[in-house]
C-alpha cells in the first residue's frame, strides 16, 4: 500500500471525463451520458493533500453544476460544496450527507474524497488475477468511525503496484459495491486511468467512467480551487 501511495503522481492534472450512468431491468439496459471536466492540483505543505473540481459540460440540464473538494490531511470529513446553477446556490456538503450518491451516480460524496494511507489498517489476506493482471488483495479497515464503509478489499497489481479494483462492504459488513479499473496507460511518468466502472450490487445499476482527455502540470492557479470560482 505504500508502493501504491507512492506511484508518482503530477503537481496537477486536468482531465476531460466521459460519465455514463446505466440501469438493469431483466435484459434491457438503458443510460445516460454526461461529459465533464475535472481539476485536481496537489500540494506537499500545509493542510491540504489536494483540491479538486469538477464541472459538468453536458447536456444542458445539468451544464455549469461544479463540485468542489478540498482533501485534507488526516483523518478529518474533507470540504466539499456542491453547485447548482439553477438555483444560483453553493451548498456545503455535510459530513452526515457523505454517504449520499453524487449526481445520481454509483459514487457518493465520501468516495469523491481522497484517502490518507494512514486512514486505514491493512492485511494480506490473498492474491488472484482480475482483468489479467496478478494482484495482491488486501483488506482495509478504517480507522475513524464516521465512514459508510466496514472494509474494503483492494486489489493491487503485483508489477506496477496500481489499483485494479476496489470492493466495499457496508456496516454489516456484506459487499455492496465493486470499483473496477480495467485500463491504464502511461504517459511518460504518470499512470493514468483510462476506465473505471463502479458497480451498485444491491441496485443492479453501473456508473461507467472513460478518460477522453488528459493534460499534466498545466500549472493550475489556486484560485481555480475556491467557492468565488465554483460560482463561475
């Protein structure tokens, strides 16, 4: 886990995301799409591990909305804000309000967040192969009481040490979601990943995510991080 935390990663990244949101009834499958962009920029002082925004391009029902997070270094809820144009409002994400889907999707507020390697305790507790790759499985339980979650169980690439999937098991400790990462790619230094699938077992519903675009260390402004800019 520490090989994992310690893949190098870019001061920041911006990235053009394709999220599509599907729903199982029997055989039939239907969707939706979005299209957004997201900002992340890391930081090596002060309180913060990174901040990030997302900002929806289409369709137009939901163009403008923005999400905001500030990760803090930690064990404290991160900062979130959520931005709705039609309303014209920026609303804070309770710490309570984190196990909450975001926008619809397979993802909640808390999985938006990201996560201190010492925020959890770690075991081996087996090895296998997903998407053709050899990993290591490895059980995390959270430290802190205030998370959705029990444990998760994450499968970590035996050569690369990059994340190929996630399980999450809820308070009763059943298996309630799976995080797929099928694809990576490298770009000169960085990992990127290209897809990501974040199954709902007990909703037979998937959120799909697909990389259109990725740009490196653009050198973004702290100011892109802020609720003055959200409101944009």
């Amino acid at each position: 886990m520490e090989k994992l935390d310690q893949i190098k990663k870019p001061i920041d990244i911006q990235t053009r995301i394709k999220m599509t949101s599907i729903s199982k009834k029997g055989k039939k499958e239907s969707s939706r799409s979005r299209v957004l962009i997201s900002l992340e920029k890391r930081y090596e002082d002060g309180q913060y591990n990174m901040k990030s925004l997302l900002r929806f391009l289409e369709p137009k029902e939901v163009k403008g909305t923005g999400f905001l997070t500030w990760d803090k270094i930690g064990f404290d809820f991160d900062d979130q804000w959520l931005y709705i144009p039609a309303l014209k409002k920026v609303k804070r994400i309770r710490a309570s309000d984190k196990n909450r889907s975001f926008m619809g999707t397979d993802f909640s507020y808390e999985d938006l967040s990201g996560r201190d390697l010492d925020a959890d305790e770690y075991e081996l507790v087996g090895e296998g192969i997903i998407h053709g790759t050899e990993c290591y499985q490895i059980k995390a339980k959270p430290r802190e009481k205030g998370t959705q979650y029990s444990a998760r169980i994450v499968w970590v690439d035996k050569e690369y040490y990059l994340m190929k999937r996630v399980e999450f098991f809820n308070k009763k400790e059943n298996r309630f979601k799976i995080l797929d990462i099928p694809t990576h790619v490298k770009n000169g230094d960085y990992w990127t990943a290209t897809k990501m699938v974040m199954e709902n077992l007990k909703k037979a519903h998937r959120t799909e995510l697909e990389i259109l675009k990725v740009d490196y260390d653009q050198g973004l402004k702290d100011n892109v991080f802020t609720e003055s800019y959200l409101k944009r």
